[in-house]
C-alpha cells in the first residue's frame, strides 16, 4: 500500500497542482482507511529517505498535499526542461516583487510592474503565451500564489500574495537576496524587508 | 481612474483634487452638486487611506521601476543609446534577445526547493501491481494479453524458415495447424501461442502475417474464447459452404503489436 501510494504522489506530482487527501484514498488506500495515517507517515518517510523529498500538508482544513524538495540546493545544472525553468523565473521575479512591496500587491500593480518587463496580460508572451493565464491560473493552482477579493472595490480588484507552496519551496531571504543580487546591491539595504527576512 | 497615479507617494494629485473639490464647493447651491462633492470626498479619504497604508508598511522605499531595469540588464538587453522609435510599446529602448527569460531560468531554481518532477524512465508497462490510477487505463489493455504471452507453449512448428515463397509458408502454417488441430481437436490453439517466435519479433510479424493470408482464404478461422483472447483453427473443407453463406462471419480485423508489447 505504502508504494503505491508513494508511487501515486510522485506522478501526482507532475502537474505541481497540490494533492487532495480524498483524491489519495479513493485511487490508493481504498479499503484501508483505517490505516490511512500510517500508511501516509510511512509513505513521507520513504518519499525522504529515497527521494529526498518531503510530503507537505499545505491546508489542514481541506487536506491538501504537496511535495517539496528536501535536499540542500546542489549548485550545477538543473535537469528540467527550459520551459519550466523559464516559468520559474518569471515566478521568482513575481515572488520578489510580491515581497519587496509589502507581502501583498494589486492586480493592476503587479502588471503595471511586468510591462516594464516587456510582459503584458492582454498579449501573448513570445515564451510565456497566455501570460494571465499562467499567472492567474497556474500559479494559484499550484499554490505559489494567493488571489484575494480586495474588499468594497468597484469594479472588483484583486490583491496577490504569496501562497502556501512558495512558502515552503523558498523563502524571504532567499528572495530577497536574488533583489539584492540583480540590484548588485547588500540586502540590508532594504532595512525593514532585511529584518522581515531574517525574523 | 488615475487611481495609480495619485497613489503614487510623490504625486500630490490628490491634495491638488481636494483643494479643486475646495473651491467648487463654493460654487455649489443644489442638493445634487452637494451629493455629487459628498461622493468625491468618499473616493478621496479612499485614496488618502491606501495612501497612509503605503508609508506606514514597514518596506523600506523599494524601487520597483530600478529593480525591473535591473532584472532587464540582468536577462541580457541591449539598449541603444539613440531614441529609437520602438513601434509598439511605450517602453524605454532596447533590444531584449530571445533568451532572455532563458537566463532568468538559469538563475531562479536555486532559489526553490522544487521536488524534480517524476517519470517513468521506459514507461510502465507492467500489469501488476497497481500503478497510480492515470495508468490504469494502460495497464488493462496490455494485461490481457500479457497473460497468454507470458508462456508462449512450446513452438515446435516454428522451424527455422529460410526464404520461402509466400505460398508455401502459407501452406507450411496450414498444415502445422492442421496437425495440430487433429492430435488434439478439443483444445483450441492460442492465436498467440501460434504466432509468436519468443526469440523473434520479426519472425513473430511474419508469422501473423502468413496466417493472415488463411484467414482471407477462409482456410483458417479465429474465435474469441471465453477470455476474449483470440483463438485460432483450421476450418474443415466441407464447412467452406457455410462459411460463404455467412457473410457478416468474415470481418477485418487489425492487429497490432509493436516490439515493447511483444517482449
């Protein structure tokens, strides 16, 4: 039971989209609900051991799951493909943004930010295609990112933050650090973004 | 509108918008144009609140305009030193190459913790154990007739067959069967049993093919069993009149097997 359902995440996984806990009982553990907290411990223990992974509970409410990476950051290449590479940069880039304006940013904000970047949410992206989709669409899907009513707005407006997958797949430091890094100046330059980062 | 721009902390649009309010108010002697200053005013202290917002956050000044020309710098662009006229966007000059999110790329995954997502190196194709549940499908078609391949019977007929025309394997394969079918006329022969070579794809394909050509001639019929699984015999000479009148019994069928399906 145990490798399936090891076996069941890992392709699960693919799509970056977090796993429901439902989704894991009916294809998986089936008859053997009862176990069904043993078998998952001992599914994220093999998932750590063998794959260095590490099997997350992204919502406790709704039971939903994500894989992480457990190793330390090699330096070197990264085996995946150029798409999904360049997806992250344009996620980093967001994530940085997102963190440098105060943990929270509007809709209109956010893509006022990414024309100067030559990104438009009307116009489809010569390597992104639909760029409000991906940003819309996919990265809240897979929980990088957050997408917020913003309250008494009339035509209603949007507020995006970080979701609970950037949460644990990066951090403020490690953000903060690539601003200062592209600005090729020392993070404690942004005083209060610094103390944020380091807390 | 203009929402953006009187946010902006050095824009004093909006102090110039309430000290215009100001002054038209003077003017003002309906019920109506008293409403219509109420409404701005809520819009104003609106704005003046998001405003208040932006210096109490705790960031320091955070440049976002210097930080996207940054991150352009970084991706590679070439900028001109003439005003060029850029035909579409109204953005500053530059030239910014095709691989420029490409080095962005380069660059973003040390900074996540991405779990390298999972693939099967040659594909699954075993039918059991189970397999997450997108497989599946897969599993069932290929399981079937896993179970017969798996024990291919003893293939004494299958002699080492040296160019022969077609005709006479064909014939060859006739009589094999034939044989068959006499010593033991009750059990039927598996189409795969019958056709596979384990020791050769390509004499597997032959094979099929031959018996193919029984099967056009009316020589040789395939049934399913009650495993669905295709069996095949020799048809006696006396049914051929049968088999004629019966002309929805002669379907086509095509058979496919590849290299992996056949290991």
């Amino acid at each position: 039971q145990v490798s399936e359902l090891v076996q069941f995440l890992l392709v699960k996984d693919q799509k970056k989209i977090p796993i429901r806990r439902a989704d894991m009982l009916k294809s998986v553990i089936r008859e053997y609900k009862d176990a069904y907290s043993e078998i998952v411990n001992k599914a994220g223990r093999t998932l750590q051991e063998v794959f260095g992974l590490r099997l997350v509970e992204i919502d406790t409410k709704r039971h939903t799951y994500i894989l992480i990476n457990n190793l330390p950051r090699a330096e070197g290449q990264y085996l995946c493909k150029d798409k999904e590479k360049e997806k992250m940069g344009l996620l980093l880039v967001i994530l940085s943004f997102i963190f440098m304006k105060g943990n929270s940013v509007k809709d209109s904000a956010l893509w006022e930010f990414l024309n100067l970047l030559r990104v438009y949410p009307g116009k489809p992206h010569g390597v992104f295609g639909d760029v409000r989709k991906l940003v819309t669409d996919e990265f809240v899907r897979q929980k990088y990112l957050e997408s917020t009513l913003i309250p008494l707005t009339d035509p209603p407006e949007f507020k995006y933050q970080w979701g609970p997958r950037a949460e644990k797949e990066t951090s403020k430091k490690d953000v903060l650090n690539f601003v200062a890094k592209i600005q090729g100046k020392n993070p404690t330059f942004w005083t209060s973004q610094y103390s944020e980062a380091e807390a | 509108e203009n929402r953006e721009s009187m946010l902006n902390s050095k824009s004093n649009k909006l102090t110039e918008a309430l000290e215009e309010a100001n002054k038209l108010f003077d003017g003002v002697c309906r019920a109506r144009e008293a409403a219509l200053d109420a409404q701005f005013l809520v819009i104003a202290s609106n704005i003046g609140k998001e405003k208040a917002n932006e210096l109490h956050s705790e960031m320091s000044a955070f440049d976002s305009t210097a930080f996207a020309e940054d991150l352009l710098t970084f991706m590679g662009i070439n900028r001109t030193e003439a005003e060029d006229i850029d035909d579409s966007e109204d953005v500053p000059g530059g030239f910014l190459p095709a691989d420029a999110w490409q080095k962005m790329g380069k660059e973003a995954p040390k900074y996540f913790r991405r779990a390298p997502t999972f693939h099967y190196m040659m594909g699954s194709f075993k039918s059991e154990p189970p397999v997450p549940k997108q497989r599946i499908e897969r599993q069932k078609k290929s399981s079937r007739g896993k179970a017969e391949r798996a024990m291919p019977a003893q293939l004494k007929k299958m002699e080492e067959s040296h160019q022969e025309a077609t005709e006479k394997e064909v014939e060859r394969i006739l009589r094999i069967l034939q044989t068959h079918f006499e010593n033991d006329p009750d059990t039927p022969i598996s189409f795969f049993d019958f056709v596979i070579d384990p020791n050769s794809f390509a004499h597997t394909v032959e094979n099929m093919f031959h018996v193919s050509f029984l099967i056009r001639d009316g020589l040789a019929k395939i049934k399913m069993d009650e495993d669905e699984l295709p069996i095949i015999e020799p048809t006696k000479p006396s049914g051929r009149g049968e088999e004629d009148s019966r002309a929805g019994a002669r379907n086509q069928v095509v058979i496919s097997l590849d290299q992996k399906e056949w290991k």
